[in-house]
C-alpha cells in the first residue's frame, strides 16, 4: 500500500504505492531505512488529536491513565445492529454473504480532527449502508477518532485500526513481559477497548528477520486469545511468514499461515494485494481458504480503486468486479471485496473540493458515481462501463426499531441551521451526520427529477434533501429513500418536514412499502404550506397497524403543470405514541481563541429543543437566549460557556469549562522570537485561504541546526494539508538538508524551487517566496535566489504552521521571527523594506504573526483576520530575545542600570528626500551615540551628541541608497533601536 510518512508518497498524486515501487524496482527498495521508520506521531487536523497516532515505542508504554491517553477520543455509540432484508432491496437477488472493507488512504490527513472543524471541504462519506468494515489506515500505530467510530457504528460499520510498521517497530512490539506475554498484544487490545473501535489492521511492508518473523505472528495468535467478542484482526498480503515481502496477490500457500496455522487462528481476515486481473488468483484465494477451513470471505479481495494506477482503477476499469461472482452473478459472491484507496472520491482528480469548497456537487457526484455507477442512478444497472458497487451489493440497514429520526445532515455544510434558522459557517464535523437515505438515489416514474443534498436550504445542521425537475400534470417521480423493518402499531406515526418554494399544494405525497406488498406504495398526501419555511405534516399510521413497513419514499406529482418544482426534505421521524424525547444541549464556536473585542459567533447545534439560555462569562453580552449569539470579550483570560436546552420533555445543559481563550490584542511589548526544538514543538494557526493566481510568504529563520536522518526537512512556515501546499523548508530527499525549497501545488501539481544558496547554521535569514501566476520566485535577505516558470492558480488553503509541516520528523530546530502569510505578490523594493516589519493593514497582508508576545501560549495575528497561532508543547523559555539584529529594538541594557524612558522615533517614517527628523527621548544630559545601520549590518553614519532636554530632535543625514535601516541610539545606560525606511 503505501507509508504516509514517506513525503514523495504522501504528497505525489497518483501516489506510488510501496508494493507498486517494489514491484517496479525490486526489493532492495524495501531495505532503504527512510522508506518505513519508526518516526513521532503525525500531526492530525487539530492538536487535540495528536495522541490518536502513536509510535510503536509509545504503544507499549500507553496506559489508559497516561500522557498518550485521549479521553476526548472516547467513543459511547455502540455498534448497531443491522437487518439484512433481500426482499426490499433494489435488487432482491443480491447477496449478503460477502462483505466490504472500505479503506480511504491516509485517514489522519483527511479526518484527523475530534471537534468541529471551520471548513466545508474536508473528506467525507455517506454510503455506510454498502460497506461493512471502515479501516482507518494511516500509520505507524493509527487511531480512529471518535466523530467517524461513531458515526460508523451508528450505521451498523466496524472500525478497524492501523498498525503500519517497519523492522524496527516489529522488533520493538514484539518484546515480551517477565511472564513470557507480548507487551503490544494485551496494549493493542487495551488501545481498542479504551476508545471503543474494533480492532486492527496489520500493514507489514518492511522485510524482517525469519525469528522476528515468527514472533510477530506468536504476537497475532495472542491477539486472538485475548481480544474480546467483536474484536477483528485483519493482516494484509505482504510480508510473507519467513519475514520477506513478497506480495502474492491472493491468498495462497505461501502466506496462509498469517491467517490460520494449523489449527490456531492467526487474523480474522486476508487482504490481499491487488496486482491480480481475471478469475484466477480469486479462484486460488477460495480454494486456500476453503483448504484451511477458514470461509471464503474472510478473504478480502484487494482493489486499488486509484485512477490510472492499477487493474481496477476507476473509473476507466470496470469489468474486474465480475471475477468476485460465479459467472458474474450477483447472487453468488466467491469472496469478500477489499477497497483500497477509496479517498479517490476528495483527492483523486476527480473533482476539485479538496482545493475548492464551492465544487461539493461535484465531490458528492463522484462518490454517488462510486456506488450508482456512470449514470449516477442505481435503480437500473448501466449498459457499459462502471455500474456501482450498489449494482453488486445489498444496502444493510439499521432502522429496525423505533423511534427512528434523521435529519439528513451529511456532518459538512457552508451554513449550520437548527430549527430551520440559518447561520452562515463553513463547517464539516462527522459526528454531526445522520443516518442518510439508503439508496443515492433510487428514482422512478417519467417526470424529469433531480435528487440530490441541498447545501443552501438546511432545517438542521448543513443541509437538506431536494427534488428538483418538472411536472406535466400527468407524470409524476417516486424516490425510494430508507429501507427499514419497522412494526406499525395503532400508535405509530410519521413526522415530515419540507420545504417548498410557495404557499399552497406541496405537490407531493408521502410514499410508504410494506413487506406483505413491495409493488405498490401507500401515498399519503403532504398537504399545503402555509408559507415558504419548512413545514411539518404528522400523518397517523394507524391504518396500517400489524404491518412491517420495509420502505419509505416521496412522490412528486401535481394535478396541473409545474414547469419548476423544488421539494427540500429537512427532518423524518417515525415514533410510537406521543414524541416525548428529551433535549441534548450542543454548540461550537467560530473561533476557541479570540483577541480582545473580537466577535465570537457560537452555532447551536441542540437537538430537540424549544427554547436555549445561554451564560458567557466575561463575555457581552453575559446571559442570550438567542439561537446563534455573537459575543465578544473585553479582557484577556479563560472562560466558561453554558447552554441550557429546553423543551416540554425536560432541560439538558452543556458547559464547556475554560472553552474560550482571550488574548491582547497587540502583537507584545517585547521583541521576542520563538524557539522550536526539532522534536514536538510548533505553532498551529488553524486555517489560512490563500488559493489564487498569487501569494507571498515571508519570515525571519535562524536554524540551529539541519536534518540529519530521513526525510531531510526542515519545516519553516506554511501549509501542507492534503492536496494544499504553499511552504517553504530546508532539504527533501535527494536535496541537502541546508537549501532551501518553496513548495507550492498549482491546480493538481506541486512545484519546488530548490535555493541556489546553502545556509549556515546559528544565522539569521529573511526568506521571501513569491507567485504571479507565471513565475516561482524565492529571495534571501532581499536578494533574488532562485526562479522557476509554472502556471495555474495555487491550491494553498489549509492549516498553517509554524515550525513544522506534515509530521513530526520535519519540525524545525531553531528559531522563526516576523511571519506572514500575502494574497498579493510582494515587489522586491517591499520585501526589502518590510523585512523586519509591515503595517498590520498593508494590503493583501492575510496574516501577520510578529511573534512579539514575550509569554503565553498563543501567537496574536496582527492582520486583524484572527488567524490566531496556538503553541504546541513550548514552554515559556522558547519566547526568546535572541531575534535578527536588523530588527534589534532593545539590544542591550547595562546589567544593575535602568534604561528607564530611553526611546527613539522617526518623525515620518518611510523617509523620502536627503534627511529624517528623529526624535530622542530619556537621554538628557548622557553622551549619545546615534547610529544609522544597513541590513547587512555596517554602520552606514554615526553621530555623537549630548541632549540638553527631554525630547531632543535632531536631523539626520540619510544614505543614498533607499531601504531598510536600523537607527540605534545608545547612552551609558543601554540602546534602543528602530527601524528607518528611506525611500
């Protein structure tokens, strides 16, 4: 498959997987040690998930109670039972006998967060339904977070885990206690029960000794006689049981015994390799299986479902689905399907919402394309080409009990509603999504309808169900929604809120199956809409008592023309007897840390509830009974928000103890840099758009020193977030440790500009990077380094860093000062001039961290756009004064004396013309030494003069040349400094 802390892997798409690298250059590849090392865990989305990656060193250390634990990664859902009903299915003469493993590739990229994230174009899933094991694959020791456990179990879906190793990592988990039992396998165990996921998919595709070999597959059948009901083990086809990687493609005689030996269980399943095309390797995996006595689907069939890359790349390949079924009947599946690379739906080509939010249709087609097939329906299977995976597997539905209640919320939106009011908010939070109609979409009938989410009509959360099409008068369209098993008693009743475009006829009908008759809906009408909001219209089902109800639907149909129709679908609720249940208090902030006197708007994401009363302490206003309150906070400190819900049923409150941070709003007193350890410590400044024909980046770097072990790199400042990458770093793989690149992915392709200059350790540099659209350009100290033609609007919105990109082996060991992050391309007349400092409100300046704070855990964005900079494992004692000379403002005080008033000014600052006026403050009466400094640190004019009042002015003489100058001022009790622009 492939390591994600390998960098040319993870940022290369179509990316190389290692079997595909091994196969294509041989497996001496697998020795190169930078290829898989037991590294520090990858950074996720947020900080808070930063213990759901773990090394293996870490592994065996963890403790429920320890540093590693995250207990905000707890998951309470528990696995849902499904029904498995042929009857009702689209198909009837499907199987159930198979099962799917869906794996998306590097899911600590794609969803590595445990709250609520401010973006809409984050990855996403909807299709539980088809599948029956989601594995979170990502490395070395890979943890599910909690939103997406939940929201799988909720559907009924297993969520498996990830050890992805090298031969270092075996070596180190394989260890044994002083009773002879293998440490990992009890804390493998541990790790599962602890956040309440499933268990384990092994990835072994680095080669080790035949002893280790063996010991790790001691280790698995451990595994199997201490793990829990439930628990799944599943290993994947590479290392082969003497310890080489060789994969096989199949399950055969030659690595059987990683999945039964002899008599003893080794894993629960196979997933097999995916180099295979025809019948022939499927045929030997079911002989071997039904050989060990082990049934047939426990093997998963491997499929690299990446576009361009392997025999069952989508969309151009399509008929290697067939080989899974006898003669390609659906009804006999010979083995189970293993999916690899299902995030092909985000990152792979085939749409552009990774980059660009506003291309969702887009993103949400190309997975409906993955199940319906080409035609994006799969009520009918298409003529040639891709028919969907919903053409070769039956839907698996939870709705087997009452009360059953959604709101068809996919957990991602651009507004968040509650109760149909809306708040306009990028968002994506997968525990926010409900249980999603079983079929996308399951149309009939001859009028012309689109079915599809509606991102700009929501009732709750982000979004709504909507038919849109025509009406003759005489036609209609009829969409099968959920499958359910649900007994109607005499009690029973169904809620539908909907949404229609005018007061008057809805113009559709509740559509209602039965089990005892699957070819004819009952339809009972939805009646009026007093108005254009969304309507509830109760329907008592009474009528039908005694009966199963196995599917629920919508029709669309009018007695006269209409030539628009548009029907929003925002809430269904089937209950017995009266709907009594309780509130659940919930809300999320725009922003956790926030300047003093920025607003903070906080969406209401209750269920259930009638009325809300809010407290914000320290916060105006302090009480709100609002839906979404706005509140801004007057003094720095850390506070409290409360939210009660309430409805006729009962009161729930939430309160988020010290949830919100306030800072200062000024960016310090002090002229402080940060110093980074090359280890864990680095600033996250959450989300920075910088997409577009142009952008700059600029910061003041002094390395301590380089990288001296693989991957190379040091991360200085910047974004690498998925398919978003705008960052510049020192080295790379095949490039000394001591250049300097600007990465910058433009449409689909990432560039680099490698520096024609090497840096020297213990040096302060200013670094520039530039792009018009036409040209990469990258300066050191003001000077044009190096240049590389490119094209194409640049993909850069996502997390930026400070110190460190991607993961942990490329956190910068040294020192970062005056950061920022342009929309605009920066004149090199400004990046010489603003080298040690800009105007907050320069234009195009998107975020402006002066780092000038001195204490604290925060880095204030002195743009004013809150991009607010959270420091990550640093201690007071990295705020150092250690910064460029060049931008020197108090560089030194006489030990015992008190500088006391002792300023500097420039009166008219940019200078222009010949002189500038300054202004010297506190030097009454002290000999004083007035220096003009240039950038590369000569004295350029020096004057000498005693002050015979307070506030002495003085007309200095101004160099030549235009640029950037530090004026310094020195008495016998210390100097000051500032920053002159001559222009």
């Amino acid at each position: 498959m492939f390591h994600p802390t390998t960098h040319c892997m993870k940022q290369l798409y179509p990316r190389l997987t290692l079997s595909m690298l091994a196969r294509r250059l041989g497996r001496a590849l697998l020795a190169l040690p930078w290829l898989l090392s037991s590294v520090a865990a990858q950074a996720q989305l947020e900080p808070a998930a930063q213990y759901t990656k773990l090394t293996a060193t870490q592994l065996m250390a963890w403790t429920a109670t320890g540093p590693t634990a995250v207990p905000a990664n707890v998951s309470t859902v528990p696995l849902a039972a499904r029904q498995n009903s042929l009857a009702s299915q689209l198909n009837p003469a499907q199987s159930f006998s198979h099962q799917v493993n869906y794996i998306p590739d590097g899911m600590a990229t794609w969803a590595g967060y445990l709250n609520e994230q401010n973006r809409f174009n984050l990855y996403n899933f909807t299709h539980w339904q088809y599948i029956d094991v989601l594995t979170w694959f990502d490395g070395p020791v890979a943890i599910p977070t909690k939103p997406w456990v939940e929201t799988a179990h909720r559907n009924g879906v297993k969520v498996i885990g990830s050890v992805f190793t090298s031969a270092a990592d075996v070596a180190t988990l394989i260890q044994k206690d002083g009773s002879g039992n293998f440490i990992a396998a009890q804390k493998l165990v541990d790790v599962a029960a602890y956040y309440s996921f499933d268990g384990w998919f092994f990835n072994q595709e680095s080669s080790v000794s035949a002893a280790n070999a063996l010991e790790l597959r001691n280790l698995l059948k451990r595994l199997q006689d201490i793990k829990p009901a439930g628990m799944e083990i599943h290993w994947y086809d590479a290392m082969l049981p003497g310890g080489t990687v060789s994969y096989q493609n199949a399950l055969n005689a030659n690595n059987q015994a990683l999945l039964q030996d002899g008599t003893a269980k080794v894993s629960d399943a196979m997933f097999t390799n995916y180099f295979w095309s025809g019948a022939t390797n499927i045929n030997t995996s079911v002989a071997t299986a039904n050989a060990l006595g082990r049934s047939p689907f426990e093997v998963y069939m491997g499929a690299d479902l990446w576009p361009n890359r392997s025999n069952q790349s989508l969309f151009t390949q399509s008929a290697w689905i067939d080989n899974y079924f006898t003669g390609g009947n659906v009804a006999q599946p010979k083995l189970s399907l293993g999916l690899f690379a299902t995030n092909l739906t985000y990152n792979g080509g085939l749409n552009s919402f990774n980059t660009n939010a506003a291309d969702y249709q887009n993103f949400y087609n190309t997975e409906v394309r993955l199940f319906a097939g080409n035609d994006l329906d799969v009520t009918t299977a298409d003529a040639s080409g891709w028919k969907g995976f919903g053409h070769y597997v039956p839907v698996r539905s939870v709705i087997n009990r009452l009360p059953f209640e959604t709101t068809f919320s996919v957990g991602q939106g651009k507004l968040f509603a509650n109760n149909g009011q809306q708040l306009a908010k990028a968002w994506t939070d997968m525990s926010r999504q409900s249980l999603l109609p079983s079929w996308q979409w399951a149309k009939s009938g001859t009028a012309a309808m689109n079915v599809g989410f509606d991102f700009s009509r929501a009732y709750y959360a982000g979004n709504s169900v909507k038919l849109s099409g025509s009406l003759s008068g005489t036609n209609s369209a009829t969409v099968k929604l959920f499958q359910t098993k649900l007994p109607v008693a005499a009690n029973t009743a169904l809620h539908l809120t909907y949404k229609v475009p005018a007061a008057g006829p809805s113009n559709a009908k509740l559509a209602l199956w039965f089990a005892d008759n699957l070819a004819t809906p009952e339809l009972l009408d939805l009646g009026s809409a007093t108005d254009t909001l969304w309507n509830t219209t109760t329907f008592n089902l009474s009528t039908f008592a005694g009966r199963e109800l196995a599917v629920i639907g919508v029709q669309a149909v009018a007695a006269v023309p209409v030539a628009a129709y548009r029907l929003n679908l925002g809430q269904l609720k089937v209950f017995n007897g009266t709907l009594t249940t309780g509130p659940t208090a919930a809300f999320a902030a725009s922003a956790t840390t926030v300047t003093t006197g920025q607003s903070v708007t906080f969406s209401n994401a209750s269920t259930n509830a009638t009325s809300y009363s809010w407290t914000f302490q320290g916060g105006t206003p302090a009480t709100s009974t609002a839906v979404f309150p706005v509140v801004s906070y007057a003094t720095p400190g850390t506070y409290t928000v409360t939210l009660t819900a309430t409805n006729a049923a009962g009161v729930n409150t939430s309160t988020r103890a010290g949830y919100i941070t306030v800072v200062g709003t000024g960016s310090g007193s002090t002229n402080t840099a940060l110093l980074f350890d090359g280890a864990t410590k680095y600033v996250d400044a959450g989300t920075v758009n910088l997409n577009g024909a142009a952008l700059s980046l600029e910061c003041w770097v002094k390395p301590t020193a380089f990288k001296t072990a693989s991957p190379f790199i040091s991360s200085v400042i910047g974004i690498e977030d998925a398919s978003n990458t705008a960052l510049l770093r020192f080295g790379d793989a095949g490039v000394a440790a001591n250049k300097l690149q600007f990465v910058l992915t433009l449409g689909t392709t990432q560039r680099k500009v490698l520096s024609a200059s090497t840096f020297n350790a213990n040096t302060w540099y200013h670094l520039a990077a530039t792009y018009d659209g036409a040209t990469m350009r990258l300066y050191v100290n003001g000077v044009l380094d190096a240049t590389l033609a490119a094209t194409g609007n640049a993909a850069a919105s996502g997390v930026f860093t400070l110190g460190r990109n991607y993961d942990g082996t490329r956190i910068l060991n040294g020192s970062i000062d005056e950061v920022r992050a342009w929309t605009r391309v920066l004149t090199p007349a400004e990046i010489v001039a603003n080298a040690c400092q800009v105007s907050p409100t320069a234009a195009g300046l998107e975020a402006y961290w002066p780092l000038n704070e001195g204490s604290g855990t925060t880095a204030v964005d002195a743009s004013g756009h809150n991009h607010l900079g959270t420091l990550i494992s640093m201690i007071p004692s990295d705020w150092s004064t250690n910064v460029p000379t060049q931008c020197g403002q108090v560089v030194a005080t006489t030990p015992g004396r008190v500088v006391g008033a002792l300023q500097v000014h420039v009166l008219g600052n940019p200078a222009s013309g010949s002189r500038a006026t300054i202004e010297i403050q506190g030097a009454q009466g002290q000999p004083t030494t007035v220096q003009l400094v240039n950038t590369l640190g000569a004295v350029v004019l020096e004057r000498h003069l005693t002050p015979n009042a307070a506030q002495q002015r003085l007309l200095l003489p101004l160099p030549g040349a235009a640029g950037l100058y530090v004026l310094r001022v020195r008495t016998p009790a210390g100097t000051v400094a500032t920053k002159l622009l001559r222009q």
